[in-house]
C-alpha cells in the first residue's frame, strides 16, 4: 500500500492583533516559505513558587506593530491573561510613534 499527502495546509493566528493567516504548505514557493517564516515569537520563562517551576509563556506576532501587545500578554500572569484581550492596539501604537 503507498500513500501520498495530497494537500497540507497551515493556518497562523496572530496573539497581538487576531490577523489569520494560511498556507498550502504543499508544492509552496519561494515566497511563501518567506512568509511562513516572517513571525516575531516572544517567550518568556518566569518562575512559579507555588508550583516550584519554571513556565514558559509563548506568543507570536505577524508585525512589528504587535510585537508590544504580545510582548504585554506574555508578561502578564495567566489570571490577568483574560484583561490582556481589552489592549487598544491603536492606543499603543500612538504611545509608541511618540
């Protein structure tokens, strides 16, 4: 028995802004390799004392305009994570043309 992939795709979600993103991976050209690989990743190991180790927090960015509120939700604990959704990414981006 053979057996092909026939059709694989990728699908990006951005953490800053909620932009989508999607990919036939597939038979993909030059120029979409380049964009799969034209993401900010933002990481972040802190340690937790109850728990006694260390956590890794992820989040990824598709420009350079989400980068601060990626970079704001992985620094903020996960029980503040759900208030980090309200960020007003124009507001941001105006503090930081200042």
């Amino acid at each position: 028995m053979s057996q092909k992939v026939i059709s694989q795709r990728m699908q990006r979600i951005c953490d800053g802004c909620g932009k989508t993103q999607e990919w036939e991976i597939q038979n993909a050209s030059d120029i979409d390799v380049l964009a799969m690989a034209d993401v900010f990743t933002i990481v972040r190991e802190h340690f937790v004392p109850e728990q006694g180790q260390f956590i890794k927090r992820i989040g990824q960015a598709c420009s350079l305009d989400c980068v601060p509120v990626v970079a704001a939700k992985v620094a903020l604990p996960p029980s503040v994570e759900s208030a980090a959704d309200d960020i007003d990414l124009a507001s941001l981006r105006t503090n930081l043309a200042n």
